[in-house]
C-alpha cells in the first residue's frame, strides 16, 4: 500500500553580501500585469404576460441589448435559444430593437429599412410576423402588444415610456451624448 508523502519545502536565508557556498539565491523579479477574461453574469430584463390562476404564459416583452447582439457571443446564443423556445411554444413574443450596433436577429426575409425594429410574433400566425420599423429621426412608436385570442392588443406607446423612465433613471447624468454618434451604413 503506497502512502502519501508530504513534502517539506526547504526555505533558507541568505544574506545579501555572504558567500553563497552553492547555495541559489531567488532574485527579485518584478512582475508583468496583465488581465485574464473574466464571465461577467448579466440579468437580462424582460416582461411576461400570464395568465391566472394557472399562470399561463401568454407574451413575454424582451429588448434586445448590445450582449443578444454581440456575434458568435454566449449572450446571443442563449437568447436566440431562449426565442426558439417561445416561439415553438407558440407564445406571443415582441422584440423590440433599440442598439444600432450589432446583428439583427433573424428573419427569414430581410428587415425594412430602418435604424430600430420592433417585432410582434402572434403564436397562432406563426411564423408570420409584424416587423415596425422606424428611423433614428422619427419619435417611437406605439406598438400592439397581443393578448389572449379574441382580446384585443393593448397599445405600448414607446415613445411615452422612453420619455418617463429617461428622467427617473437619471440618464442624462449617465450618458454622454455631446458627440453625434455615428450611424451605420448598409456598405
């Protein structure tokens, strides 16, 4: 039966001007900073519609942020994999698109022109789709946001809820937005 050793680590002393009768001396070195990639754990925020007292899933409400739409990202194939799921199940989703930067999600033809989209899946028109689409000029619009068949939308006017939670969540403080920031050309 083989048992364990337990090493003792040799430490001696030197000082700095005796004869070292063979004996190494560590040197002093100084070390080289560098960063390492860290996961970085963001919650992404989203909304869902229910229903009660079973609490049937019945839209969710999700806006995309710059991690859905950073390429070949962990963000982006978790939430793409997360769209897959809603809308196998046939669950009202809206997407709305307010980054300019980044991929678009897909669709199976291209997008409108425009600079922001909002899309409204109705599970049950599946996989047809509304796409709103407007330019970075154009004040946001109201969209519908679908409930239970038979019930009609309920009208979500971005542009109203951008102008409310701007102020209360001190944005203007936050963000700088002296320069113009630079819009993105289909070249």
């Amino acid at each position: 039966m083989l048992r364990p050793r337990r090493a003792t680590p040799a430490i001696e002393t030197a000082q700095p001007d005796a004869p070292h009768a063979g004996v190494g001396v560590a040197a002093a070195i100084q070390p080289a900073l560098l960063s390492v990639p860290m996961t970085e754990e963001y919650r992404e925020r989203f909304l869902e519609i229910r229903l009660l007292p079973n609490r049937q899933r019945v839209t969710v409400i999700e806006r995309l942020s710059p991690t859905n739409k950073r390429a070949n990202s962990v963000g982006r194939r978790a939430y793409l994999r997360k769209r897959r799921q809603v809308l196998n199940a046939r669950v009202d989703l809206v997407e709305n698109d307010l980054v300019l930067q980044g991929e678009r999600m897909p669709t199976s033809a291209p997008l409108p022109e425009g600079d922001y989209f909002a899309l409204v899946a109705r599970g049950q028109q599946l996989p047809i789709v509304e796409v709103y689409a407007w330019k970075l000029e154009q004040p946001l619009p109201t969209i519908p946001i679908p409930l239970l068949p038979g019930d009609p939308d309920a009208p979500l006017d971005l542009q109203a809820v951008y102008e409310s939670v701007y102020p209360r969540a001190r944005y203007d403080v936050q963000l700088d937005c002296s320069p113009p920031l630079p819009l993105l050309t289909a070249e």
